[in-house]
C-alpha cells in the first residue's frame, strides 16, 4: 500500500524548480493587453496533463456549439465604466 502513494510523486523531476511558475506569471503579466493567454501549463515531469486540458478544451468547445452557446467561448472586454453623473444620450 506504500507504495501507491509514492507512484503519483514519482514522476516529479528532482531538478524541478518552483521558480518556473513565478517565472511564467512574471512573462504572462509583462504582455500587452489582450495577449496575455488565457491558459498555460508548468508541467515538468511532462505528465500529460496539457495533453488532457487539450481534450477538455475540444470537448466543451463542441458541447457549447452544439447547443447554440458558442459565444461563450469568445472573450469580450468588458464596457467602459460609465462617470457618476454623465447624460447618456
């Protein structure tokens, strides 16, 4: 039974460093606006997880168009806020 809990940190690389998490969000925050992704993996043992993301994507993606919600899949910006005060015409 040990050795089940030591099978999922197995594949962890021993040279695996915290500092490629802040390093991506220190790449992801220094883009322009509206380039920033929305999602990116830090994988190092290379374990299948964005592989498995990958296929998640695909399979909401095709749902959500199936049944007509497509829009859900396009990010829009939100509008400006509107000044306390202001005369919309």
């Amino acid at each position: 039974m040990e050795q089940v809990a030591q099978k999922p940190a197995a594949p962890a690389p021993e040279d695996a460093d915290a500092s490629m998490v802040s390093d991506e969000i220190a790449r992801i925050v220094a883009l322009p606006a509206g380039q920033r992704p929305y999602l990116v993996h830090i994988d190092p043992a290379d374990d299948g997880s964005e592989e498995v993301s990958n296929v998640a994507d695909r399979i909401r993606r095709e749902f959500l168009t199936r049944v007509d919600l497509a829009d859900l899949l396009t990010v829009h910006p939100a509008p400006a806020p509107r000044t306390p005060g202001a005369v919309v015409a």
